[in-house]
C-alpha cells in the first residue's frame, strides 16, 4: 500500500519494470534524430527528444529528467569534439554556463513540485513557445553574422544563460534554442564557436539539472534504460551531425524542427484539460492548418536558400562542428547554408 504522503507515486508508476525491445529502438532512434539536428542546429537535442517523450506518454518531469541524464554523455561527447576543432570560446562557455546551471537546477526544482497533470500543458506550452520561434527565426531570418568579433559581455551572458538554463529544466530543452539564436542574432561570435560554445556550456546545465531531479523526485521516476537508449542514438548521431550540417541548410532544417515541435505540442494541448478539444473535428482542423503552414515553411525556407545561393551571396556561412574549410570548386552548393540575413552590398 502506498505512503498517501509520498509526492511521487506517480512518477514511480511512470516508469515500467521491463521496457519492450520497441521503445527502446524508438528511444535510441529519437536520440540519434534529436543529436543531428542538434548537431546541424546547435539546438533543440532537449526540446525535439522530450516533446517525442511526452508524445510516447512519459511523465513530464521524469521526461526532463531521462533527457538531461542522457545530456549528460552527448554533451561531453559533443564537447570534446568541438574543443578539437577549436570551436570553443572558453570565457563565453563560463560566462553563459555557470549561471545557466543555476536556472537548470531551479527549473528542476520548480517542475518536480507539480504535479503531473499540471506539468503536462504547462510543459507543452512552453516547448510550443519555443518551437513557434524556431519555426518563425529559420524561415523568416536565417542566422546573421554581420557584427562578428564585437565583446560580448558578461551582463549580456549570465541573464542569457539564467533564463535559458531554467527554460531548459521547465521544458525539458531550450538551451540551445534560446541560447543559439540569441548569440548568433549579436553578431558578435562566428557562427561555429557560438554552436560549439553553446553545446559545451550545455554539459554544466545538464548536470545541474540532472542533479535538482534526482533530489526533487529521486531516482525511481527515472527508467535508466531509457537514458541508456537516448544517449546511444545520440553518441551514433554526433559524428554523422558535422557530415549533416555540411549537406542540408540549417534554414531548412530549423523550419522543419520547428515545424515538428509546434505541431505535436499543440496536439497535447488540444487534448489536455485546458482546452479538451481531442478526437474532434476541431483538433482536425487546426492540426491540418499548422501542418500546411509548416509545408509552406519548409518551401519557403527552401526557396529563400537557393535563391541566396544563386545570388552569390558573400556572408552566407556554413554553421557546424568543425571550422569553415575552404570550398572545393564544384562542392559551394553542398557547404553553405544561406542562414543569414542579407548585408547590402557596399558602393
């Protein structure tokens, strides 16, 4: 019988004594699709692997927590590739994530203290906030870098990274969709030290908030298999991200993240308590509507990078894992990714 003072019963339901061989091939598969995409984006690892969780049926701050557990491996593991490459600017990896594990830390606390059918919309609501901006940032703007080499300073990163690493925790991912845009819109840091900088700074988060779960709800709202499956595809994934980021526009990409998260979060809220509009006609509509915007994201997105591309322009930048390496002749369409807003041409 259980303890009625126990506050989580119902994350220790949540995860099963054996896990069927399918979810952990799905599970493995989520985390081998969220780390490209992280890979290629610099962003959306947590906010693409928890929304898949949450879609599954898994108790949100059991979601969060699985996802930063396995966080734990990927970013060193990302980490230690970017620092080879010499992707890394270590004063931006301390400035931005010692107080991004502060905010992760307190938005573990902060969601492990609601309860699960609360956590739910409100975690779905978030993670449709920030996939709304990823969806309208790519297709819309692309990636700037046209104030490179300007000082970032400290009273800009540490509010950077309180709000981001707690947004991450609370949402399950969010570092690196509200700290990638953020850094790339300064201009202030190439393109490929504000993905590595921001993916190694992303360790320290993980951490901090893996430990404010383990302290908030312990360890038996946690399936660890699940962690293993997750940090797998990712570890398989992160050598095959520097190829990905190299063949795809991260703008295309982006918009399709985008597109993703917007619509399977709203397919949450549509069923939660707060609007109770499932297995109608209505949640037939409106996801219908989002995903014909998200094809004409897509479309856009693609039409904006060919057009830049024949356009020749000269800030279109490749965003990745290593340094941006001379261009072959014959392999310019393969290398670049017109994730820039135009600069006008000088007279």
């Amino acid at each position: 019988m259980s303890d009625p003072s126990d506050p989580t019963p119902a994350l220790r339901r949540a995860a099963p004594e054996v896990v069927p061989v399918p979810t952990i091939v799905l599970l493995a598969l989520v985390g081998l699709a969220a780390q490209l995409v992280d890979g290629s984006l610099g962003m959306a690892y947590g906010v693409t692997s928890t929304t898949l969780l949450l879609f599954i049926g898994t108790n949100p701050a059991a979601a969060s927590a699985t996802v930063h557990l396995a966080e734990i491996g990927t970013t060193l593991a990302s980490g230690v590739s970017h620092w080879k490459f010499g992707n890394v600017d270590w004063k931006v990896v301390l400035r931005v994530g010692v107080p991004g594990a502060v905010g992760a830390f307190a938005g573990a606390t902060v969601l492990s203290n609601l309860s699960t059918d609360a956590a739910k919309p409100v975690m779905s609501l978030i993670l449709l906030g920030l996939g709304v901006y990823l969806l309208v940032r790519f297709t819309l703007k692309g990636l700037r870098t046209d104030r490179l080499h300007l000082p970032l300073r400290s009273r800009f990163l540490a509010p950077l990274g309180l709000v981001a690493g707690f947004v991450d925790a609370t949402g399950g991912g969010g570092w690196g969709p509200v700290g990638t845009p953020a850094l790339l819109a300064s201009g202030r840091l190439e393109p490929r030290k504000v993905v590595g900088s921001i993916d190694t700074s992303e360790f320290l988060v993980a951490i901090a908030a893996s430990l404010g779960f383990l302290f908030a709800i312990g360890s038996q709202g946690i399936d660890f298999t699940w962690v293993a499956a997750l940090l797998v595809g990712g570890l398989i994934a992160a050598p095959l991200a520097a190829w990905l980021v190299r063949k795809v526009p991260g703008r295309v990409l982006g918009s399709a993240v985008g597109g993703v998260i917007v619509l399977t979060n709203t397919r949450t809220l549509l069923r939660s308590d707060w609007v109770g509009v499932g297995d109608t006609p209505t949640e037939d509509i409106v996801l219908g509507l989002i995903a014909l915007v998200w094809i004409a994201a897509i479309t856009w997105s693609v039409r904006a990078y060919r057009h830049d591309l024949a356009a020749g322009r000269g800030d279109v930048v490749a965003v990745g894992h290593g340094p941006t390496d001379p261009v072959a002749p014959g392999d310019e369409p393969a290398l670049v990714a017109a994730d820039v807003d135009p600069v006008p041409p000088t007279r």
